[in-house]
C-alpha cells in the first residue's frame, strides 16, 4: 500500500471518527472511552505479528508483553464496556422492589 | 506452523478482512450514540476486533505460537479479573491504566520493529521508519503519562501539582532532545542505530512523568482524554508503519474520540488545553484574595429540615459532584429521590461536564445506582429549568456551581459554564465543610440568602434525609 493510499485513508477516517463521535451523547461519554480502550486493542494485531515473526531472545520477551498489553485492553475494555452499559439499558424497577428495599 | 497459514500477509484477503474489522468498529460506535442500542454497539465492535484477531492468526509465516498463547492468555486472565472486579468510582483509573498498556504495547511494537528491520540489515524506508520513530514517541509519553495519571487517580501519589523549578524548561529541551534524535535517526535510515531508539523511547518516559505529574486532581478528566487521543494516533501510526489498514482506521477513531472529549472537557472549564498541561493549576494555596480568616454568615440547617423543605417541593433539581463520588452516595441519593417521587414529586438530576473524575463519569455512577437515563439532565438542558425548581440540591459538587464564574470577572474561574442551582427558589448544599473546591476558592453560593448548609457526610446525610421524608 503507498504512503498516499495510507494517508487519503487516515485523513477519511479522522471525518468518520469526529462525525460518528460528535453524536455520542454526554451520558454515554465514559462507556465510550473504555470501548475506544478497546478498540484501541487493535494493536495487538502489530504485537502478534512482531511476534509471530520474531527471531531473537528480546523480540520474544518484548512482543509477548505487547501482546498481552493488547489483550488487556481488548479483554478489559469490551468487557467493562458491556457491564456499564448494561446499567443504562436496565429497566427501572417495579416500584414495590423499590419499596421492599427502602424498608430496612 | 503451516497448518494455520491461511492468508498472504499483506494480501487481498486479509485486508478485506480488516476492512471488515474496522467496519464493525464503525457501526459499534454509531450503535453506542444510544443508550438503548449502546450494549449491541459494543458487541458488534468486539466481534469486529475478533475478526481481526483471527486474521492475523491465520498469516502465512506466523510462528512461536506458545508465546502467542502465553501472551494472550495472560492479556485475557488480567482483563478478565479487571473489568468484574472494578467499582464504577474505579473507572478513571481503569481507563488511565488501558490508555497507558494501549501506549506500552505500540512503543514495545515500535522497538520490536526498529530491532527486526536492523538485523535484516535492510534499508529502512522512511514511509514505516517515521511512523515508527512517531509510534515510539507517543507509546512511550502514553504509557509513562497514564501510569502517572493512574497513580494520582489511586492516590499513591498526591493529587495536587507536583512540579520543579525550573520544570517547562526541562520540558522543552527534553522534547528538543526528542526531535534531534528522530531526525538523526531517519537521516541515517539505512542502518538506524537501536541504542539512539532506545534513548528516544527513555526520553519520551521522561517526558511523559514530568508533563503529567504537575497536573492537578480536577484536571484529570482532561488528561486522561488526551491521553486517550494520544494513544489513538499513536495506534495509527503503527498502522502506517505496518501497513495495516485496520490499525490506521481503528486508531484513528480512537484519536478523535479522545481529542473531541478532550475538547469538550476544556470548554467545560473554560481553559484551554495548553493552560491545563502547563498552568498547575489547582491544589495552588488559596492564600491572599479572599483574606480566608474572617467567616461569612450562612445558614445551616439538619436533616430534618431538609427532608421537609424536599417534601413539600414539587420539583428537585439534584447536583452531584465527584463528592458524592467518594463519599459512595449515590445509592442513598438515590433513595431520597425514590421517597420524593413516592410523594409526587419530580426530581431530575443535573450533570455538569465536569463532574466527576473523567468525561461521563457521574452518569455511570448514578446508572449504576438505577436512576432512569432520561433523568440525567445535561446542563444546557437544566439551566433555563432552574428558576421553576423548588429545591436544588448539590451533593459533593463545589466550584461547578459557583456563581462567581458568571459574576465576578475576576474570579479564576471566570467564564466557565456552571449549572446555576443559584436561580432556583431554594438550594440545599450537602457538603462536610465550607472549604473551598479543587479551584481553591470561596463559593459565594455558600452565603447566598436561600441558600441552606447541610454540615455532613453525603452518604449519611442522605440516608437520614431519606428516612425522615419517609416518616413524614
């Protein structure tokens, strides 16, 4: 792939990226950053490939750390993200759960 | 090894995949503009990302695939345990941490690859060598930066600025220092020397702690944002380095998303990005000015008082700060609002930008504690409501509603947006004592005529507020 393809790509994305974001709204923004953790995880694809492709002592020990970096964020990130967000999609509570909570 | 072999690195079929990938992640990200759809929006971006995975896997060439194991395994085992183990006060800290491991792994990528093309004693192309040394750079500030930012976030550091005389002098020969070995190191891009990386990547380390160790506690939901964009360009940069289409677009989606928070984030206070990294502003002794020693006449009140005063409203407007936050109130909060609109009352909750330790933080927290979304007032939204509110209530939320930042031009807080609990009839402030907010000064909501002091801690004072409405 040449630099120019790379950089019309880059340049596509960053419109993408601020049109889709811009629209995410304030409630949501932490959710959003553990999940953009996540998908930050995307490196981990740069990790497995120096690793797979690795040919020295160091290289070992370096791009296994990248990789379990990597997997941290995707494991961590989707996972937290679905567990916070799971709190907004709750349904309220019937009122008399509520009630029967409130009377300790 | 050649089991696996099912896709030419590089080739069509993988890079359809990755668009795949990226696709997904795309289609994730609208999903999440609504809370209802936010959850699938994630799992759809999740099976994204194991589209990749999986493509990566199956190269051609790919080998030692017990550190590959290893790695994801341990990767795994620590997500895992993380993302059920944390407490929603916990996530500034959780994101800090993400950002700075997302940042370790493309500085470590970007050694490894500086490594491997050197003993192939191959030319060194710049369109990957620049984006490498780039990758280093900002992995390295990233990681250094967040541990930081974690480490003050956890408190194992103080909160307040920690800074050296002396110290944006260091700064900038330090981020000289940075570009003169990058351009040395792309002029000689024939055989780049790895000891002359491994110092860009220490003084990158460097850098990251100095800039971030002077920034305050409030500051931290902007940092921790353009830490997040950070490590989003620098994940794009990797992208170019090995050419990989889903790395540039999924690392530039992580950029805009932190800088537009970080953005967002600014606005909220009225200060410009540079003026947060470079000011210390924040935790600076509020000594002088006011003359502190003298105490202005406010009104204090009880429990009980408050309960009555929240009964017989027929609108409560709550403020929560990150107060409410530390003080693990929101359940209780929640409570009082439960009693209220037992009794018919409406309460809505106001959410300023700020409010909490990063971009979003209260919502979660009072999600967490059940409070319907639709409840969750942003402070555009809440602030024309205000004079038809009965009874405003701020719970741990100081300087955000400070009244000096609309009237007094002088004020350090000047200019910035504030939920304006001062129009409402009446305002209950729930706080342990009149001491002043991260901005180390005085809040003249204090002292207004309407406004009551509930001398006490969040937590308590709510569950006792919420008792005596219920024995009203």
């Amino acid at each position: 792939m040449s630099l120019m393809t790379e950089i019309t790509i880059f340049v596509l994305a960053v419109f993408v990226g601020f049109e889709v974001i811009s629209k995410v709204p304030t409630t949501l923004h932490t959710p959003l950053m553990s999940q953009t953790n996540a998908i930050h995880g995307i490196v981990m694809l740069g990790g497995l490939i120096v690793l797979g492709f690795a040919d020295d002592g160091l290289e070992y020990v370096i791009g296994t750390i990248a990789v379990a970096f990597g997997a941290i964020n995707i494991v961590g990130g989707f996972m937290v993200t679905d567990r916070m967000l799971g709190m907004f999609s709750r349904k309220p509570r019937p009122k008399a759960e509520t009630d029967g909570k409130g009377g300790s | 090894m050649g089991l696996l072999a099912v896709f030419e690195p590089g080739g069509d079929a993988a890079t359809a995949l990755y668009i795949v990938a990226f696709s997904l992640f795309i289609i994730g990200i609208k999903q999440g503009t609504h809370p209802t759809t936010a959850k699938r929006g994630n799992l759809i971006a999740a099976v994204g990302m194991a589209v990749a995975v999986v493509t990566t896997l199956l190269l051609d060439g790919m080998g030692n695939w017990g550190l590959i194991a290893l790695g994801l395994g341990i990767g795994t085992a620590v997500g895992v345990i993380a993302s059920i183990r944390v407490q929603m006060t916990e996530m500034p800290q959780m994101v800090a941490l993400y950002n700075g491991v997302g940042g370790g792994a493309v500085a470590l990528i970007a050694w490894s690859e500086i490594r491997h093309g050197i003993s192939l004693g191959e030319d060194f192309p710049l369109d990957s060598l620049i984006p490498v040394i780039f990758a280093g750079i900002v992995g390295s500030v990233s990681f250094w930066g967040s541990n930081i930012a974690f480490a003050k976030l956890q408190d194992l550091i103080p909160t307040r600025p920690i800074a050296a005389p002396g110290q944006q002098v260091i700064n900038a020969i330090l981020l000289l220092a940075i570009i003169v070995i990058s351009v040395v190191l792309a002029v000689d891009h024939e055989s780049p020397s790895e000891g002359l990386f491994i110092l860009l990547l220490v003084l990158a380390a460097i850098l990251g702690n100095l800039v971030v160790l002077p920034i305050g506690g409030a500051d931290m939901p902007v940092v921790i944002s353009l830490l997040n964009a950070f490590t989003g360009l620098s994940a794009a940069a990797a992208g170019f380095a090995l050419d990989n289409v889903a790395l540039i677009v999924a690392g530039t989606l992580v950029g805009s998303s932190g800088t537009i928070l970080t953005m967002e984030m600014a606005t909220a206070m009225n200060r410009s990005v540079s003026n947060i990294l470079f000011s210390g502003f924040g935790g600076a002794p509020s000594g002088g000015g006011g003359g502190g020693g003298e105490e202005r006449p406010h009104v204090s009140i009880g429990a009980q008082d408050a309960a009555i005063k929240l009964a017989y409203a027929d609108s409560v407007v709550i403020v929560p700060g990150y107060g409410l936050a530390v003080a693990q109130a929101q359940h209780a909060i929640k409570e009082v609002a439960d009693e209220l609109e037992k009794r018919g009352v409406t309460v809505n909750y106001a959410i300023h930008p700020v409010a909490g330790r990063m971009p979003g933080h209260m919502n979660v927290l009072l999600a967490e504690a059940d409070v319907p979304y639709e409840n969750l007032k942003e402070m555009e939204e809440i602030n024309p409501e205000m004079p038809r509110t009965d009874v405003a209530v701020v719970v741990g939320a100081n300087d955000v509603t400070n009244p000096a930042a609309k009237n007094d031009p002088d004020s350090p807080i000047a200019g910035m947006p504030i939920i304006e609990v001062n129009e409402a009839q009446q305002v209950i402030v729930i706080k342990r004592s009149l001491s002043p907010g991260f901005a180390g000064i005085d809040n003249d909501l204090f002292y207004e005529p309407n406004t009551s002091m509930l001398f006490a801690d969040a937590k308590a004072a709510a569950a006792e507020i919420a008792a005596e409405i219920g024995n009203l």
